[in-house]
C-alpha cells in the first residue's frame, strides 16, 4: 500500500463537471476527531488546481464554492462548475402548449 499526502483533488464527472476534494492533514484529521472545524494552515492553491483541471470550460467555474471546500477540509467533493446552459430554451409541443394557454385565466 501506498500513501500520498495529496491535499487537494480534482476530479471530472461524465456530465461535464468538476469536483474539488480538499483532504485534512494529519493534524487536521486529529483535531476534527475532537472538534467540528480542522486547525490547520496548511495553504492549497486550490484556484489554480481547479483552473488547470478546467481548462476550457473555465468561464463555467463558481468560484465561491472553491473556499467552502478549502475551509472544510473534510475531503468531501464539492462541485465547483456551474451547469452548462442551455443551447436553446425548452418549448412545450404545439398541441400542448395551445391547450395551455386556451385554460389558463390568469386573473
């Protein structure tokens, strides 16, 4: 068995998006075995880990997320893109969409 002191991760789903890991120090793991928050400074440029692994779909990043994970360290995936919009909006059918608006009193 191998282990890696690797702190922070990022990972990518078939969907399309992306997932920050941050994992808790020894230190931090103690701690959080006593306390509800890990103690550690530990800095994790997690920023540019996420921008790297997101390449191209950059503009896609909620970047308020990446601190929650930091802040966390609990080693849980947290997302950190945003969905991917929509190319066109969703319209009903012709047929349901006439029978909707014939029923609908809006007053």
């Amino acid at each position: 068995m191998t282990v890696v002191n690797q702190p922070g991760k990022v990972g990518g789903q078939s969907g399309g998006e992306l997932y920050l890991e941050i994992h808790p120090s020894q230190e931090d793991a103690d701690t959080l075995e006593t306390e509800s928050a890990p103690c550690s400074t530990l800095a994790v440029d997690a920023d540019a880990l996420v921008l790297k692994a997101a390449g191209a779909d950059a503009p896609r990043l909620a970047w308020y997320t990446i601190p929650l994970a930091v802040n966390r360290r609990d080693g849980i995936a947290v997302q950190v893109t945003q969905p991917v919009p929509l190319l066109r909006p969703i319209q009903p059918p012709s047929s349901a969409g006439n029978a909707f608006r014939k029923n609908v009193d809006l007053y």
